[in-house]
C-alpha cells in the first residue's frame, strides 16, 4: 500500500520538474520553487528523492527507457542500415520535440550547476547512441556487402552533429524550432555520397 502511493508521487515531482524545465528556459529550478509547484514541502519532496540530483537522475532515466525501448524496435522491425539510423535519429528528435523542458537536460542547459555524474549520464547516453548506429552500419558492411565512401565514425558523427544540431537550436530558439522541422528531407542530402 506504501509503495503505490508513492509512486504517483514521486511521477508528480518528476513532471513538475520537466515542466518548470519548460516554462523556464535557462532559468536554475530550486527545490522550494518544485515544492510550491507540486503543492508540497520541501521536506516531502526529500521523502521522494534525496537530493535534486536524484531527480534530475530520473528524468534521465525516464529518457534511456524511452528511447533505448523504441530503438530496439526499430532494430527489429527494420532490415536496412540507413533507415533503421534515420528512423533512431528522428526518434531522438521527436521525443525531444514532444519533451521539451527534458530536452534541457540533454543540451547540458539544465545541468548547469549540477553535479558531473549527471553531465556523464547524457554523456553515456549519446555515447550508447552512437555505438548503436555505428553497429547497424558495420552490420551493414560485414552482411550485405556495403562499402562507405568514410569511415563508419566520420559517418555517425555527421549525422549525429547534426541531430544534435538541431536540437541545440530548438533549446536556443526557447523551444520554438522545432528540431523534426525538414528533418526527412535533409536526411537524403546528409547520406548521399556514403555509399560507393
């Protein structure tokens, strides 16, 4: 009985956060500020999560369960090497769109101030991005054949700079450029030349 009434307290905390992440870009949100957002004490909120770095730690998880769950459908549902990489990469852009005030968190914006682990969990977190569309285009090579015009890493990190790109400047514009905006047909223009 315990367990489930904290559960949709601890939720609550965790979409107030991503909210007043929303509501005020480049803003430091304060735990009193969360408290009086949630309708409680600070105290209560310490019941939920030690510190605000917990918190900002459950959004992070909250955004690798999201979208580590959808890539490994895409990975299941999708044969080809570059459509199961634009499909991971709109999926990113997309959840960012739909997330904004998470979206802060993985720009760095939010974490200004916060503790290093935190910075290292984004950091982790496009790192595992990036092994995975390195693996689907090595993948790619070593089944079908395929041969690049680069390497596999010049590849990724051009299509992942300009994903990231894109949602740097949705951050930037205070969320209203959006980072999918003609996202399908630059994708064309970014991969033509890869193959050989």
């Amino acid at each position: 009985m315990t367990t489930q009434a904290k559960t949709p307290r601890r939720q609550q905390i965790l979409e107030a956060l991503a909210a007043m992440l929303e509501a005020s870009p480049g803003a430091r949100i304060t735990t009193a500020a969360l408290a009086n957002q949630v309708g409680v004490s600070e105290a209560a909120l310490y019941r939920h999560f030690p510190s605000k770095s917990k918190m900002f730690e459950g959004l992070i998880e909250f955004i690798e369960e999201t979208l580590f769950s959808q890539v490994n459908l895409i990975l299941a549902n999708e044969d080809d090497a570059f459509t199961r990489c634009e499909k991971i990469l709109y999926l990113l852009l997309i959840f960012c769109e739909k997330n904004p005030g998470i979206t802060r968190i993985l720009t760095g914006d939010a974490l200004a101030g916060e503790t290093e682990r935190l910075r290292q969990r984004v950091v982790q977190l496009f790192d595992r991005i990036e092994t995975q569309l390195k693996q689907i285009f090595r993948d790619a090579e070593v089944r079908n054949g395929m041969h690049f015009s680069m390497s596999v890493a010049t590849m990724v990190n051009l299509l992942l700079a300009a994903a990231e790109g894109r949602i740097a400047q949705f951050v930037r514009s205070e969320f209203k450029r959006k980072p999918t905006e003609q996202w399908r047909q630059q994708w064309s223009s970014l991969v033509s030349g890869f193959v050989v």
